[in-house]
C-alpha cells in the first residue's frame, strides 16, 4: 500500500477519480500504520486467561486459615501468604529474564501450570509441613504469569494507552479475585474443601488451554538454555523503575496483613462467609477500574497514585475501627476503589520507565516490591497476631501509616504535575 505521503504527492499533480472509501478503523491504520485499538483477539484471550488464573489461587485464601487450623498449624496463619510471597518474589528476576529471552508466552504457561499441579496436591499432602511446602512451590504461579503478562500487554498496546489497557486487564483478573472466593466458600460449605482444591486446579487448566492459543510477542526470542538462569546483578533489578517498585511496597504491605487477618476479623464480627469481604472489595475495584487506567493516561500516574494511596489509608483505619459487618463492608468498598486506582498506574508508571528491551525486567522488579510488600505485611501480621483478635486494629493503623509514607514521598519527590508518560531514552 503506498504510503500517505506518496498519495499526497501524487494529487499535486493531477485529479484522479476519488478512490472508494474506506471504513474508518481501515482508515486509520491507513494513516497511522497501525490500528488503536486495544480491544483485539489476543488481548481478550489474555484477559480470560488471567481472570481463570486469578479465580484458581485466590479462591483458595479466604479457606486456608481454617484449613491450616484444621491440621494442627493454627500458629502459621502468617506463613500462608508469607511463604506465598517469598517464592514469587526471589522468582521474579527469573521470570524477568526468561520474558525478555524465551519469551512472554512460556512464561505465563509456567506460571499457570504451577497453579494446576499445587492445587491438586492440597489433598494428598495433609501435614503441616507438606501444607507449608506447597505454599512455597504456590508462589512461583505469580512470579511468573504476571510478569509475562504485563510485559505481553506492553507489547500490544501502544504507549498512550497502556493505563486504559492495564486497566482493563486488572477488570477481569479482578473479577477472578472476585468470584474466585465467593466459590471457593461455596464449594467448601456445600460439598468439602478438597472440591476447592479440585475447582482451583480446574481453573488453572483453563488458563493454559487458552494460553496455549496465544501468539507470542517477544520479537528475536532466544531458544531456552539453563545459562539464562545465571543472573548478573543488573538482571534481578532494573534501576529506571525504583519510584514505582517503592510505592508499590509501601501500597501493598496493607495488602499483605488484610489477606492474613481479615477472614479471622470477618467472623469476629458476624460474617457467615469469609468470602463476602473480597467480593465487596472486588466489585468496587471493577467500578473504577474501567476508568482509572484512563485517567492515569491523561492525569498522570503519579496524580492518580496520591489519590489511590490516600483511599487506602482511610479505608484500612476503617477496617481497624470496624465494630460491625456495615462498617467493615465499607472500609471494603473505600478500599477496592483504592486499589482499582492503585494497580493500573503502578503497571503502567512501570511501562513508562522501563527501557523496551528490558520491559520484562523492569515488570519484574515492581513485582518483586510487590511480593515484598504482600509478605512483609503477612509475615509481621501474623506474628503480632497469633490468635489475639484484639490485636488487629492496631496492626491495621500500623498499615495505614506503610501507605500514608508512600503518600509523603509522592509528595516530596514529584512536587507540580508529573508527566502523564514518561518514556526512557532509548
């Protein structure tokens, strides 16, 4: 097709008969050699794909600290996410490394296949120890998918969008994480918790066959080599992207403790079903979430970051204060719309920063501040906890304070606006 310039340059010269017209979109690719919309086979196939992996691990967590509890190991709540967070965090650079190498799509396959194997194994590994043991191998479902992931959809969409994409994308794995709960406390009520560890693995099986329908992205990827699991010290870090891994720590550490207390806090104050938090959290991230990637497209990440991390802070004093289900439910609320803010930004301010080549890495390393914060936050939870449900308020104003230094450094560091994308140069 010539280009538009040469079709320019050629009416100058003459009066041709006009050419058929083009539908718009066709037009616009015409024009711009490449077609803005985000909304494409291969972007939908990995949104279903992660809203099954979502749905797979986290349908799980509202259940573990009872069936933890169960087995003797009522004293480990804390390491039910903890060790979780520890595999899928010292991952990470791994998962960076092969993004950038082998590629996104084997990656995120990993990933998935994990969560298959580590849910069927729940059943037959009834220990303490072998319970632990699993949770540790769990972790490395997240250290690889959604770095790959993240780093596919930066790929796909062009610069300008990616807080809309990254929106979008966090809607439906925030839907899994939505349902996922609600059924695992179905499945567990109504039939037995070894049907949802059954369900989880189902899921995880899903995700695969879908992935395995996926084109990979990665242009010039390398042939897998066990050498690539030498890492150098620039592999486990990436330096362009420590403002956003540090707010990511400082946003989640609240993350962490709310995953280890809540269902124990849930049922102090008269929850039947240690689900419904994550559901009414959830579906606030969803209302926002369609508008919040959008937003950090225009605004700035840093402009919706201040607002996310305030939210956050006022939700979790809540949550701390709560006496009853209406109050609980919503600091809840307060709190999904802050992180339906929180996330897309983080994702997409971590895009902006990191070099193209290195987009893996730079994923991986605010995914490791991530994981860092998730099990921080679990860890010392639940170690201050220990079975003492008076001890929650306390631990969750201690968090409250975590997000509300993430809030003074934003402040301190970008003083006016923040540009609304920040590219490296290359």
């Amino acid at each position: 097709m010539p280009s538009f310039t040469e079709n320019r340059t050629s009416s100058n010269a003459q009066f041709p008969s006009p050419a058929p017209r083009l539908p718009l979109p066709l037009l616009m690719e015409a024009v711009v050699g490449k077609s803005e919309s985000i909304y494409t086979a291969k972007f939908w196939l990995l949104c279903a794909s992660s809203f099954l992996f979502s749905s797979s691990f986290n349908m799980l967590i509202p259940e573990l600290p009872a069936y933890l509890t169960s087995l003797g190991g009522g004293a480990y709540k804390g390491y039910i996410i903890g060790l979780f967070t520890i595999t899928a965090g010292l991952s990470r650079p791994f998962s960076g490394r092969l993004t950038d190498t082998v590629g996104r799509v084997p990656v995120m396959l990993i990933g998935s296949l994990v969560c298959a194997v580590c849910s069927i194994l729940y059943p037959l590994l009834t220990t303490v120890a072998g319970f632990l043991l699993l949770r540790l191998f769990h972790g490395f479902s997240t250290g690889f998918k959604p770095t790959a992931t993240a780093a596919y959809i930066a790929d796909l969409i062009p610069a300008n969008r990616w807080g809309e994409a990254m929106g979008i994308h966090g809607l439906c794995f925030s839907t899994g994480l939505a349902i996922g709960p609600a059924l695992g406390g179905y499945l567990t009520v109504n039939y037995s918790i070894d049907w949802l560890f059954y369900c989880s693995s189902f899921f995880a099986l899903l995700s695969i066959i879908i992935l395995l329908n996926v084109k990979e992205t990665l242009v010039g990827k390398q042939p897998f080599h066990p050498s690539q699991f030498k890492l150098k010290g620039k592999d486990i870090f990436e330096p362009l992207v420590w403002p956003a891994a540090i707010i990511t720590f400082l946003g989640y550490i609240s993350y962490g403790a709310i995953l280890t207390l809540i269902p124990d806090w849930s049922q102090h104050l008269g929850v039947t079903n240690k689900g419904t938090f994550y559901v009414v959290f959830t579906v606030a991230s969803l209302l926002v979430r369609l508008l919040s990637g959008r937003l950090s497209d225009k605004k700035g990440r840093v402009y919706v970051l201040r607002i996310a991390l305030f939210l956050i802070v006022v939700s979790v004093v809540m949550l701390g204060l709560a006496n009853s289900v209406a109050w609980l439910m919503t600091g809840a609320f307060i709190y999904g719309m802050g992180t339906g803010l929180f996330s897309p930004a983080t994702s997409a301010w971590t895009a902006d920063l990191s070099h193209e080549e290195h987009r893996g890495r730079g994923m991986a390393t605010m995914y490791i501040a991530l994981e860092a914060g998730i099990g921080l936050g679990a860890l010392v939870a639940g170690w201050i906890f220990q079975d003492h449900i008076n001890r929650v308020p306390a631990i969750f104003y201690a968090c409250a304070l975590t997000s509300a230094a993430g809030m003074a450094y934003l402040l301190m560091k970008f003083k006016g606006d923040h540009p609304k994308v920040k590219l490296p140069a290359q």
